[in-house]
C-alpha cells in the first residue's frame, strides 16, 4: 500500500514537472473554444475607489447557441432565456415573460459576459504566461496559470484594459474549470472589473426548453 502510494505521488510530480504554462493553457483554450454544452456560475463586480459593487451574479446553462440564466443583476432578480436570437425575460412586476427580438436592438451585447461566459476566455493574443501552482478540486488536479490577455471582445476592450486572468485548468482533459478576470476602466483608472466563472457539466447532455409563456 504504501509503495503504491509513493508510486503515484512519483509519477504526479513526474507528470507536473513536465507541464508548460504555455502548451497546457493554448490547448485548453483551443478546446473550449468548441465545446457547445456546459453549465456555469458567474460573477461580476466593480471595484470603484476601493468600494465594490457586484453587477451580476448567475447560475446559467448553455446547449449550443442557447442559453437560460437565473440569478440577480443590480440587485433585482433575472430569469432570462436566449433562444434562437430571441431573449425571454422574465418581468417580476407584471410577472409575465417579456419577448426581445435581439436582431431589433443589441440586448445580447449587453449580456455578453453573463450569456456568452467563453468570451472571456476568447483572445487574440495572450502574453506573459506563469504558473502560479495547482489545486485539487472536487477530487481532479487543476494547473493554475495566470495571463495578460487582448481580448476579442469589443465591448470589453471598448471600456476596460490592462486585462489579467487566472485560470484553473484540468490539465488531463484540456479544459477550463475556472477563470478569474480583471481589468482597468479606460476612463477612470481607479475603477475595476472582475469576472469569475466556474465551468462544469461540459459537453453533457444539456436540454434548454423555451419557458411557459402561459405564465
């Protein structure tokens, strides 16, 4: 038992030892870039002068190009469906779900992080990759690295720059189980943005139904 056990730890180390920051985090972009199903939580805040303030803060599920979010957004409860390039919201005044046709106005943009969660992850280049270190998470073993990204993003690049991420990823799989990122408002350099999102159920069977109008 205990030679086995000194077994693993050796070819752990082994396996560790031989990881490249930079290999491991390019591949793990690569294959989010395509995955179509995953379940996700998000969080975004300001930090403006030292004083922060969440903006969102949701639970979401995404089978291709669909997409269901529940949570809070400035304080106020969203239940909103993205389907087929309309937006379901759900109204808690007159509790009846209000239908946004997203080809008429640019809703989705300004959902992009909450409903796209893979933009923050979607870059044109990436510079000055480190190894922080690794965290077991829920029994799998996670590099973490940290990036300085540009961003394909024009609605964040348009408002925010310096971008920095953290990203755990299961280095075994290819994939990304976590992602931190934070950025410098263009206009006011004391104002901050931070996005955490945590990725699981990838490429699992996922089914998002449109919602009961009749409610």
């Amino acid at each position: 038992m205990g030679l086995a056990f000194s077994a693993n730890m050796i070819r752990e180390y082994y396996t560790r030892s031989k990881l490249e920051p930079q290999v491991e985090l390019s591949e793990s972009l690569k294959k989010m870039a395509v995955v179509k199903n995953y379940r996700y939580s998000l969080t975004s805040e300001f930090s403006v002068d030292g004083r922060k303030e969440v903006i969102s803060k949701v639970n979401g599920e995404k089978q291709g190009s669909n997409t269901h979010i529940k949570g809070e957004m400035v304080n106020t409860p969203v239940d909103i469906y993205f389907i087929d390039r309309t937006i379901y919201n759900y109204d808690q005044f007159s509790n009846k779900w209000l239908i946004i046709d997203t080809d008429k106005t640019n809703s989705e943009e300004l959902l992009i992080s909450e409903l796209k969660p893979l933009s923050n992850l979607q870059y044109e280049t990436v510079f000055d990759v480190q190894k922080v270190g690794f965290e077991v998470l829920d029994g799998t073993d996670y590099l973490i690295v940290t990036c300085r990204p540009t961003l394909t993003s024009d609605w964040l690049t348009g408002m925010w720059q310096d971008f920095e991420c953290q990203i755990w990823i299961d280095y075994q799989q290819d994939l990304i189980k976590k992602a931190v990122l934070k950025a410098t408002n263009r206009a006011v350099s004391t104002t901050s943005l931070k996005i955490k999102v945590d990725f699981k159920d990838i490429n699992d069977s996922i089914i998002i139904p449109l919602p009961d109008l009749s409610n």
